[in-house]
C-alpha cells in the first residue's frame, strides 16, 4: 500500500508540476528587439520602419496590449555592421531578456542572426529581408518569415513584365553585391531562360552595396542599349541608381523594371518618369487596390503620415504584419492553452501554419518551413495631379500560390521546370482610382 500511496503521490506532483509549466506567470511587458537601419543608405528605408513600429506599438498597447500585456520596443541599428550586429543581437536575448526579435531588413543580416536565433531559442521574424535560400535549405525551429520570399516577389514582376510587354529582345540586371543581389539575379535570369527564351542578356552589374556612383554602370548600359534593365536594388542605392541614370538620358532610352521599387517611389518624386514597372514586395501600397477603403487601413496610412509626413512604403507595412502575426501566434496559442499565458515554446508551435489579415490578403505561415505566402503587387508609373509624385496604375495582384515556390522543392530547380504558359495565369487588374 506504501508503495501505491507513493506512486500517486509522484503522479500527482508530476501533474501538478505540468499544469504550473503550461500557466505561465503574465508578464508585466513583452519585450521585443528590432533590428533595422537607423544609418547609412539604407536608414531612408530602415528609419520609415522603425517609425511604423513605434506607432504599431503603441496602437496596440492602447487596445491592452497582446493578452492584456503591453509590448516594449528595443531597437538594433543593422547599418552598424555585421560584427556589432551580431554582439547587439546576442545582448537583446541574453541581458535584455527580450520574448521575440525581428530580424532582419538585410538578408546578409538574416544569414548571420538566423542561426544564432536558433543557437539561443529566441522566436524571430524574419520581418522583410527576402533571401529563399535562408527557409530553403535548412529546417528552422524558430525562424519564421511573416512576408513572402525572394522567389514570389520576382516570379510577380516577370510575369508582369512579359504580360505588359513580351516584345522586348534584350535585357540588363542591377543589384547590390551581397546574398540579396545574387539570388534575385538567379532567380530573374533563370526565370527568362524558360519562359522568354529568346531574350538575350546583354549585362550584369553588381555594384558595392551603398556604391555611390553608378556612372560606370550607366555608361555600359547607354552603349549597350538594352531593351529592359532590370534592378532588384532597395533603399539609397536605389535611388541613387535612378536618378544618374536619368540625368544621362537611360531611363528614356530602356524600359526600366524596379523590382522592389515601391519604396522609392515618394523619394523619387519627378526623377521617376512614368512607364517604369514598380514591384512592391508583397501587396503593399497606400493605395492598394482592393483595401484602400478599408477604416482600418485608412487609418493606418493617415497614422503614419502624420507621425512622419509620408505616406507608408512597403517595410512599414511589412512591419505591421509583424505585429500581427505575433499578436494572432499569442492569441491562438493562449487559446490553446485554456486561456492562460503561454510559454516561448507554445508560442512557436503555434506560428506553424498560422494564419492572419493585415493591410493586404490574407497570409500563412507554411508549417512545412515557416515560410509567409503573401499576394503581389506589380504596377506601372503614372502621373497623377493629386502627388507630387508617381503612382501606379495597371495595376495586377498576384495570388500568393501561382508565384511562390511550392513547398519543399529549390527555388531554381522550380524555376527551370517552368514553361512559356505560366505568365497566362490570371491576375486581377486595376487602373489608378478603381
């Protein structure tokens, strides 16, 4: 009988000790570190961003927070450098004590925190940078990426740029050196190989990521006189890319495709001619087509304006479904949970397979590599009276399956088994004002 009485006295402290694991203490805050460029070229993206999550942030700690406990930010300059990154990262998780981080813009910063994410068994959201090879290649317990990949994003701006013009015979590419540049660049020229075959690559620039002269490549391509030049470049760089090559005359010469270009656009402003093709990384844009009217998204893009004299671009709005996303992980998994606070561990299970609505079409986190599936925006520039700068109209959104990568195949090994006849796949269509 001893023996019997102390078999249920054990099972019953076990149990006792499982229902104290799986209750979790509230906090009196939820810590999240942000990584994102608060410096050089870069910050005129990285900057717009951290604005989006102060105000996010508060928004949300207005409204109780996430399961009533408000949200603390803690901010990572990436333009710092790799080295500083990475020691600042490891002191957000290990002194700070931060619940979540996102991280990061870069996908050379991704490279370097995803796996130390992964070293330290911090949750992060892999909050914009678009590398597919970091998801791909490698199984990942907690990273997830809360936006589409690289391989969605420009699977959109070719078939868009084959749609509006199937005629052209010669084309250029421009990108930053670094992982970003390079796999855009793989996916873009393979991409031409299978469903444009005849068109015939004239040249490839990867200039120094911040270069600030593009004269080099701007009189290459003058010569050349490629019909399309592409350029998957972002931020500074791009801005910069764009406005030498229309002091020299190259944007009226070429067809120009900013594959990523959304975010220039107010920069820009008249150094943008219209006739440019504008991918926008995701279905973002102030004016997206189909949500415009929406009370919450207009007031979200009044918001922001107002805290920072522009309308949103696309890393706020990335931002933003960050938010989300963790929110809806902390709701479902609480739920889970019989209405108590969950642990780091549920919280991560419950990010496989999520599911949430934002500023745009409804996303999922893939449970088979954590990968976000996310509509695309793909437009061409218009001057319109009401901005001082372009706006895009012809505008197609693009469902998030036709263009992403299927789960657990490579990017380009999917590319080169595609045909001719997968840019006749269907997109919804707006002119500026629909």
């Amino acid at each position: 009988m001893s023996f019997v009485r102390s078999l249920i006295a054990a099972v019953g402290l076990s149990l006792a000790v499982t229902g104290a694991a799986s209750a979790q203490q509230k906090p009196a805050e939820l810590k999240i570190g942000i990584t994102t460029f608060l410096s050089g070229p870069a910050s005129v993206f990285g900057v717009p961003a951290k604005a989006a999550a102060e105000l996010l942030a508060e928004e949300l700690n207005k409204k109780g927070g996430i399961g009533g406990v408000p949200v603390k930010l803690s901010f990572i300059d990436e333009g710092a450098g790799g080295e500083a990154l990475v020691s600042n990262y490891r002191r957000l998780v290990t002194d700070e004590k931060v619940d979540v981080t996102f991280a990061s813009i870069s996908s050379g910063s991704c490279t370097q925190l995803v796996p130390l994410a992964e070293d330290l068994k911090i949750m992060n959201f892999m909050w914009d940078c678009g590398a597919y090879s970091i998801l791909e290649n490698k199984k990942h317990r907690y990273n997830f990426r809360t936006q589409a990949n690289g391989a969605a994003e420009m699977m959109a701006v070719i078939t868009y740029l084959l749609k509006v013009k199937p005629d052209f015979k010669t084309v250029a590419f421009v990108a930053q050196d670094y992982a970003w540049g390079r796999e855009s660049h793989d996916i873009i020229s393979n991409a031409l190989k299978v469903l444009k075959p005849d068109a015939k690559w004239v040249a490839e620039f990867f200039p120094k990521f911040g270069a600030p002269d593009y004269s080099t490549e701007v009189s290459r391509l003058l010569a050349l006189r490629p019909d399309v030049v592409i350029t998957t470049s972002w931020g500074g760089d791009l801005d910069t890319f764009v406005r030498q090559s229309g002091q020299r005359g190259l944007l009226k010469q070429s067809t120009f495709v900013l594959a990523i270009g959304e975010s220039s656009i107010q920069r820009l402003g008249k150094d943008l001619p219209e006739g440019v093709i504008v991918g926008a990384r995701g279905d973002h844009y102030f004016l997206h087509p189909e949500f415009k009217n929406e009370p919450s998204f207009k007031a979200y893009v009044q918001a922001f304006k107002d805290k920072t004299g522009a309308f949103p671009i696309y890393p706020a709005f990335h931002m933003s479904q960050a938010f989300t996303a963790l929110k809806a992980a902390y709701d479902k998994a609480i739920k889970a949970n019989n209405g108590n606070w969950p642990s780091r561990e549920q919280v991560v299970d419950a990010m496989s397979g999520l599911e949430f609505k934002d500023f745009g079409r409804p996303i999922k986190i893939r449970e088979e590599d954590g990968q976000g599936l996310e509509a695309q925006i793909v437009g061409t520039t218009k001057q319109v009276p009401e901005y001082d700068f372009k706006v895009l109209d012809n505008i197609m959104v693009f469902d998030a399956e036709k263009v992403a990568t299927p789960a657990g195949q490579k990017t380009i090994d999917w590319v080169k088994t595609l045909k001719p006849d997968f840019v006749k796949m269907e997109a919804k269509t707006y002119k500026h004002g629909q």
